[in-house]
C-alpha cells in the first residue's frame, strides 16, 4: 500500500490527519530500516522542531493500532516500527543491530488464520544472525 492510500485509509477511520501524523507515516515510508522511536524522533526533530518524543511514540502507537505499520520487538529493550504490515520475516544482525526484511519461503505458517484450533491474530517470525555487509567487514 503506498503512502497516499495509507493516509485516506487513516482519514476514513476518523482519524484526524495532524502534520504530525503524516510526517511520522511519511518518514516510515521514505525510511523502511525499521527504525526505532529514537531514529524516528531525531530525524523529525530537525524539520519539526517542536516535536516531543511523546507525539511520536502516540503517533506510532495509533498508527499501529489501525493496522497501518507493525511494531517489532526483534531487540531487546527497543522496539522498531515497519511501513510493511504484510506478514514477513525479520532478520537482526547482532553485530551491527540492523533489521532487514527477509522472503522465508515456504513458510508453513505463511497466510494462515487458525492453527490448531487457535485464532492467529499476529506472528512474529525473528531471525538472529550475522548480516552479509558485517560478514564482508570480518574478513
């Protein structure tokens, strides 16, 4: 979904579309390095310099909760936010802490909805490794 359908999607769920909001989802699809609210908050904070680390974080959690970006708990202690709300596999690098998205195929899982007789409402698929640029870097 690209960004203009996102953001009528949020106008037609009542949303209020404040500069705020769309700057935040705008960033996210300009940005999809998963960043984290940090990431997020410093680069807004250099165009809109009134912008509390608050607004983004509310910003994002909205934004999640109307299904329009995921929330990922892939490292300890900091969550990163992905424009992609597809289901997809994540890879995390140790070495440098960068998230990527990855294709797994034939992932049993993959379109799902039920799985013994329980309700999937989210999967969160991680996978932990070393990134093929930090693998270069090493020798």
């Amino acid at each position: 979904m690209n960004l203009n359908e996102k953001l009528t999607e949020l106008n037609e769920k009542g949303c209020t579309l404040t500069i705020q909001r769309h700057a935040v989802l705008e960033y996210l699809y300009e940005n999809r390095t998963h960043p984290t609210v940090e990431k997020i908050y410093y680069s807004l904070k250099e165009k809109f310099s009134t912008i509390s680390k608050a607004t983004v974080y509310n910003t994002l959690e909205l934004l999640k909760n109307y299904g329009l970006i995921q929330e990922i708990t892939i490292e300890k202690g900091k969550l990163h936010f992905d424009y992609e709300v597809k289901p997809h596999h994540h890879f995390f690098c140790h070495r440098c802490n960068h998230v990527y998205d990855v294709d797994v195929v034939g992932c049993p899982l993959a379109g799902k909805k039920m799985i013994d007789g329980h309700k999937i409402e989210e999967m969160r698929p991680y996978i932990i490794g070393t990134c093929s640029k930090c693998l270069k870097k090493k020798g």
